[in-house]
C-alpha cells in the first residue's frame, strides 16, 4: 500500500494528462503554498531562460521568491515534481525516483549556495498538499518536537532525507520559524 491510499484514500485516475500543463500546474500550487507559508510572492520560475529578474544569479529550481531582496535572503532553492510513477512508501529504498528528484534538488540548490527543498506530488493525492522533503537528522528532530513526523525517511547519498505533510508543516511550522533551525547559507 502507498502511504497516499493510507492517508487519503485516492485511487489511480482513469485519465491522462498532459504531463507539461500538469508540471506548470504544480508549480502554480507550489507557488501559493509557498506564499501562504512564507507570507512572500513566489512564481514559477519561465521555462526557456525567460527569467530576466535582477540577480537572476540568484534564482534556481522550479519556484522562487519574486522579491529580489527576499530571494537573495531566502535559504531554499524549490523543485516540485507532480508524478503518477512514484510510490511513496514510510521507508525509502535504494532505488526510489524519489531520490533521482532529491539529487536534482540538491544539485540545483548547491549551485547557488541554497538549501533543497523538494515539494512531492502524486496522482491522486488531494488538491494543493505535498510531501516536503528536507535533509538531516537534526531538522528532523526539530519538526518531531513540533508535533511533525516524517510520513517517508530514507537514506540519499549518506544523508538522511524526510518527507513531511505540508499542511504539518504550515500549520506547525511557519518558515520563519524554520529557518532558526538551519544553517546559513552562503
């Protein structure tokens, strides 16, 4: 069983879709999540280098801040990935794509010295939640004494990697809150 159909009961949808308009339509959900955790604007980042923000150095992965101060100062670099063909189960194995995602994130967020973060959708799942994913037994802890605890854990490269309800982590953890808890970026 999934941890989908255990939470929320879904079944696999009888229909296609176009996978381009799902993604962008992922990416304008994940926008306004961000938003309404972080109290800041967030937009899809253009495909096809259309970004032409001041410090676009400063912008990667799917979503981002459209404050140009705030985006420098924000510590996440944002991939969102709405996919019928991942199964999240509470351990992550070896072998899961759900790692082939996390490395993307963390390959992104390193390139301009920010922390990953990875919003996970699955067909099926109820409109406007994800699983979040973030790196480390240490944030880890913290969001368990929060109330939070992880849905799916595993192990990506030596490194421990958790997926969180988001709406556990909007309602328990604003991110200003968070990010007391992270290390600074560069």
């Amino acid at each position: 069983m999934s941890i989908e159909h255990d939470i929320f009961g879904t079944a696999p949808r009888a229909k296609g879709i176009n996978s381009k308009n799902k993604g962008n339509t992922n990416e304008r959900v994940a926008a306004k999540w961000m938003e309404q955790w972080t109290g800041q604007k967030f937009a899809r980042v253009p495909q096809s280098g259309g970004l032409h923000w001041a410090g676009g150095a400063s912008v990667s992965g799917d979503v981002v801040a459209q404050d140009d101060a705030y985006r420098r100062d924000f510590l996440f670099s944002i991939e969102t990935k709405h996919r019928k063909d991942m199964t999240l189960t509470k351990n992550l194995r070896g072998n899961s794509k759900i790692y082939e995602f996390w490395r993307q994130a963390r390959r992104d967020a390193q390139s301009i010295g920010k922390i990953p973060l990875a919003l996970f959708r699955r067909d099926g799942m109820r409109s406007g939640v994800f699983i979040v994913f973030f790196e480390g037994k240490r944030l880890k802890d913290v969001l368990i004494q929060q109330g939070i605890r992880p849905e799916c854990s595993g192990e990506c490269d030596g490194v421990e990697l958790n997926g969180y309800l988001s709406t556990e982590i909007a309602d328990k953890m604003p991110y200003d809150k968070l990010v007391l808890y992270l290390p600074k970026t560069t």
